[in-house]
C-alpha cells in the first residue's frame, strides 16, 4: 500500500496533487465548498488564493483576488485597495460575507478576512 502511494506521487501532476491537498484542508475545516455556496446568504469559506489583480470599478480601483478551494472559484473584491498585505498568491485565507452572482461567477465583495 505504501509503494502504491509512493508511485502515485510520482506519476501524479504536481497541480493535481496539490489541488488534492487544498480540497482536503478546506474539507477539514468544516466550511462549505465553493461551488455550493448559496448566493444571497452570509457565509464564510476556505480557500486559497490563486491570483490578484487591481481593476477600476467606478472610478475607483479594486482589488479582486481569485480563491478556490479545489472545488470551485471565488472572486473576492476589495473596494478602493490596491494591496492588501499578507493577501497573495498562494495564501490561504478564511473568507466571511454575502455571495453574488456576476457575468464571471460567484462574487464576495469587502469580505473580512482572516489569513491561515
């Protein structure tokens, strides 16, 4: 059993094996997947963020980080920053607020936030 474990790891992509970590520690603690969030509700969530970007929203700049939890994506935007530390690419992160739907997905817009 252990050498079958052992070639697994060997032959698997590195991103599968990762997205497997990821769905497991999201699993563990306790919060919902992300493709079954319901939109309109207060909900928090795990995840990990996947990237960041700053885009103009009326008038004003936005930070809009990508989270996912191996199961579904998340778009959380943060109004007027432009950075917000210790939120990059690969950290992950406890989301807690209401999910919207827009043209991308699921959205979260000024979540409180809390790093892992």
């Amino acid at each position: 059993m252990a050498l079958r474990k052992f070639v697994d790891r060997l032959t698997k992509p590195t991103e599968q094996i990762d997205r497997e970590h990821l769905e497991e520690w999201c699993t563990t603690s306790g919060f919902p997947k992300l493709d079954a969030v319901e939109v309109r509700k207060p909900v928090r969530v795990a995840g990990e963020v996947r990237s960041i970007r700053i885009v103009p929203r009326s008038g004003a700049d936005a930070l809009e980080a990508t989270i996912t939890d191996g199961h579904g994506t998340l778009t959380a935007v943060f109004l007027g920053r432009r950075k917000i530390q210790g939120i990059s690419p690969g950290r992950r992160v406890f989301l807690e607020g209401v999910v919207t739907k827009d043209s991308s997905g699921p959205v979260m817009y000024n979540p409180v936030y809390q790093l892992a």
